[in-house]
C-alpha cells in the first residue's frame, strides 16, 4: 500500500461542466501520473508530475490540466468536461522501478 | 518508448505455469521491460521488471532473449486469483517512467 487515495470516486456530471479529481500521497514521492482508461483499453497516460509544480503532457493531455502545488497533491482538472471523457481514472506514484496506482475515479459525463 | 505485441487472451489450467509472450523488437538499449497486472477493475499491480538478466521474484519469473527483442513472463503455478490483464510495458532509464500500456493479455485461468 503506497498511501494513494483519490477523491471522488464516483462523479457523475453534465457536459461543460469543470471537474477537479484529487490525488492525494502520503509518502512523499517525487514522481505522480494520472491515467485514463477506457472499456477494452488499456491505460493511457494524461499527464505526469516530477515535482512541485513541474509537470508535462502525457499521450492525452488535450481537454485536462493539471496542477501540483504540494508534494502530495496531483490535482487533474476537466475545464469543461465533455462525453468523451467519461472514463476511469488512475492516479499513480512511481518509487524505485515500480508504479503504484490507486484505487481510481469512475467519472460520467452527461 | 518502444512499443510492445502481445497475445490478446490466453488461457492456463490451474497449478499449471502460466507463460505469457511479449514482443519489444525496437527496445532500445537503456530501455527496461516492466510486467503489470490487471483485476478486475482495480489499478494496476507490479509484477517484475528486468533490463538483460533473467529475473525472479515472489510472484513470477522474467526470462528476456539475448537480443532483448522478446521476453516472458511466468507465473510458476497458476492460481484463479491470477485471472486477470497482463500488461508489458518497455520504458526507459530517464526517471519519469512514461508508460504506455498496451491492451495487454487477458490470462484466465481456469480450475
């Protein structure tokens, strides 16, 4: 147990609405992710954290920001969500080779 | 990152081993072969992971080619618990581990 949590982690809301999804650490690591998957897919990679407030694009990075204003906070934000975002979300820390994910967020966009 | 070629679904007798294929033909030298597994809906669990050299570990055993072009995993003895999506994933040194994950192998293992 690397001490992920995500919040929430259910979520349904209506297209066009913003939407924040937490990811919250309690170990301390450097590097944070945040993943995407969708039904018959595997995960693809959002956007990524290699510290406080550095952060860079992942494979699919349009329509998400991200901030990182403390070390245990990765915060992934929808501006203005749309259907095609409805998916699961991973949030995941990586520590010596190995990833850790937590337990994911189930969003709907309506 | 290289891309990787994996066998969409693969099925394995319980208590037997399950050997599971990989292809990696443009890994680059520097790059790392990583397993992750799915259950079910939960986030993804390390497995193993090696560079060049035979690996093993308390879950599985990492056999990589000697061109590296290739790798499988194998779990000794397959248990229902291990029914789940196998993901190989080649990243390389720099530190972000930038993963792309593929569509994996679904593993069933069936009693």
């Amino acid at each position: 147990d690397a001490g992920i949590t995500q919040s929430p982690r259910h979520k349904v809301t209506e297209t066009g609405t913003p939407v924040t999804l937490r990811c919250h650490q309690t170990e301390n690591h450097r590097y944070m992710y945040w993943y995407r998957q969708d039904p018959g897919h595997g995960l693809r990679l959002i956007h990524y954290s290699y510290g406080v407030k550095d952060t860079d694009k992942g494979e699919v990075s349009d329509g998400y920001s991200v901030s990182r204003s403390k070390t245990e906070d990765f915060l992934l934000t929808l501006e203005s969500a749309t259907s095609s975002q409805t998916s699961v979300y991973f949030c995941a820390i990586s520590w010596a080779h190995e990833q850790y994910f937590g337990p994911g967020t189930r969003l709907t966009v309506t | 990152d290289a891309k990787t070629t994996q066998p969409t679904s693969m099925d394995c007798a319980e208590g037997r081993a399950a050997n599971l294929p990989c292809n990696h033909s443009t890994i680059s030298g520097n790059e790392y072969v990583y397993w992750y597994r799915q259950i079910h809906s939960q986030g993804p669990q390390y497995i193993i992971h090696g560079l060049k050299n035979n690996e093993t570990n308390e879950m599985a055993s990492l056999i990589i080619t000697e061109d590296r072009k290739s790798s499988t995993l194998i779990l000794p003895h397959a248990t229902l618990r291990d029914t789940a999506v196998y993901y190989c994933i080649v990243s390389g040194p720099s530190g972000t581990y930038k993963y792309i994950f593929g569509t994996g192998t679904r593993l069933k293992v069936l009693a």
